[in-house]
C-alpha cells in the first residue's frame, strides 16, 4: 500500500515538474516573441548598414563598383591612407577643439540655467520651454541662421561689434582661419545647452529637499550645498550628459558642412565633414567608409568606458 501511494506522488510530481517546465518554456517564448520585431529593426536599420560600411571600407569601391557590382578587395589599405593623410591629422585636432569647445561651455551653462529654472518665479516654465527652441529646430535652419548672423555684409554681429570699434568692418567671421572654427564652436554650443539644460534639470528634481534643509540647519553657504550635495546626487545624471554629448558632437556635420562647408583651406574640418568630402567629392568611397568607422569606433568606446565607470562607481 505504501509502495504504492509513493507510486503515485512521484507520478504527481512528474506531472507538475512537465506542467511547470511546459508552462516556463512557453512564458520564455511569449517574451522571445516580443522581442522579435526589434531585433529585425536592429538588423535591418542598424546591422546591415554597419555591415555594408564596413564591407566598403576593405574594398577598392568606385563609381563603376555601383554598375558592376565587383570591388576588389584590399583589407585595411583605405585605413591606413586615410590615416596618413594630413587633412584627417588636421580634421582629428578640429575635432578635439570642437569637441572640448562645445560640451564644457554647453555643460557649464547647461548647468546653470538648470539651476537657476529650480527657483519658482512668474514665467518660469514659459522661459524654460522657450529655452528648447534651439534644440527643436532642425540643425540645418540652425546653422543657415547663424551664418547670416556673422555674414561680413549684413551680418548683426559683425555690424554691431564694427559699431563698438571692436572688429574691423566687414570681418570675415567664416572665411578667416581660427575665427571660422570658433564661430562654429558658438553655435554648437547655443544648440546643444537646452539638451544640456533638459537633462540636468530632470536630476536636480530627483534630489530629496530634506537633505538641503539638514544642510542648511548644519549652517551650509548656498555654495557648500551646492558642492556637496548637489553635485554628488547629480554624479549618474552628469555623466550620462557629458557621453550623450561627446557622442553627438563627434558625429556633428550640418552645422559644419552649412556655415563653411570645412573651409576655409581645411581649417574647419572635422571628421564628420572630411569623411562625407571623402565620400563624395573626391568619390573615395573606401576611405570615407574607413573614417567613417573610425568615428563609430571612438564612440563606443566612449559609451564603453562610461558603462564600465558606471559599474565600478555602482559595486
């Protein structure tokens, strides 16, 4: 009898452990099924195009390549002439000022204005969406606006510090070297502070009140809260700013290619710009392709180094 019943519970139990496994391996394939779509958007919008970059870049791909179809292969050759070229040693400095140029003054304001939107007066949220219209206009409109702000003919800039006596007349902001790359730099950083602005402002929101108030009972200055409480709580936020904006200003070409086209004599080419003249004006598909990739490169390992900060910073 008691063979028997042990028969039975472990028949029982068989069934359940069938039932169990039948019912995990069914939830695992509903949410596989869910993920379906995007991992075909993924190979299709990202994937193959990733793919076929890099398929470019190790061959000696020309206009008759589109008829044909036949491109020899020539492993890293585009990689290394196009690294020996001495416009990509230009266009990898003018990408460094660029860059540096634009994240710290759009952080540093970006930072500030967050700052400041945190205290309740009239219009504050008129003034703060106001704020976002440089980020929401197309950046092609952008930088077309700004090159007529410092046109040397009827430029606003360029007449009004001629009227200060600050500049000669008619300065040519875009077409002087030095001054062209630096023009650029200002209207990148009027775009890129409402993103700046946006994000950190949506991290000091998250920051508790009662850990001002315990400051300020403990006698802290406004500038003491600020750095050691403010800037400490808002450590993930300012650090997912500062990649998101490293990312997006390596990759940065309308505003360039819009207000000087890379010129004047090169001085204002970066590596967007240089791989897109590459490209298609001089038809060096390969080595446009291979800059291309080394942009792409930079910002992973961008992102990379910023996971890995975050994981350590995290154990």
């Amino acid at each position: 009898m008691a063979t028997h019943i042990q028969e039975q519970q472990s028949v029982v139990r068989g069934n359940v452990s069938k039932s169990i496994a039948r019912r995990s391996s069914r939830s695992r394939l509903v949410r596989f099924s869910f993920l379906v779509p995007v991992i075909i958007y993924l190979l299709i919008f990202f994937g193959y195009p990733l793919y076929y970059s890099i398929s470019v870049s190790l061959e000696k791909y020309t206009l008759q390549t589109e008829y044909t179809g036949n491109a020899p292969f020539i492993g890293l050759s585009n990689y290394i002439a196009v690294l020996q070229d001495a416009t990509t040693g230009g266009a990898a400095l003018h990408t460094l000022i660029f860059t540096v140029g634009s994240i710290v003054p759009q952080f540093v304001i970006g930072l500030a204005l967050a700052v400041f939107f945190t205290k309740k007066f009239p219009l504050s949220r008129f003034l703060r969406s106001l704020m976002l219209l440089p980020w929401l206009l197309p950046l092609v409109v952008s930088g077309t606006v700004w090159r007529w702000l410092f046109d040397q003919t009827n430029g606003i800039i360029d007449q009004t510090l001629a009227g200060l006596h600050l500049i000669p007349a008619h300065f040519g902001w875009l077409t002087t070297p030095g001054y062209a790359l630096a023009t650029i730099i200002v209207t990148n950083i009027w775009i890129g502070i409402p993103f700046n602005m946006v994000l950190l402002y949506s991290g000091l929101q998250g920051i508790p009140g009662e850990l001002y108030e315990a400051a300020s009972i403990d006698s802290a200055t406004q500038w003491q809260r600020f750095w050691y409480v403010t800037l400490p709580l808002l450590r993930p936020v300012i650090g997912v700013v500062l990649m998101l904006g490293l990312i997006y200003t390596l990759k940065v070409f309308d505003i360039v290619y819009v207000m000087t086209g890379g010129g004047p004599a090169n001085t204002t080419q970066i590596f967007a710009t240089w791989s897109y003249n590459l490209s298609f004006a001089q038809q060096l598909f390969g080595q446009g392709s291979a800059l291309g990739n080394v942009i792409l490169v930079i910002s992973l390992v961008v992102a990379l180094f910023y996971v890995r900060a975050n994981r350590q910073q995290d154990a």
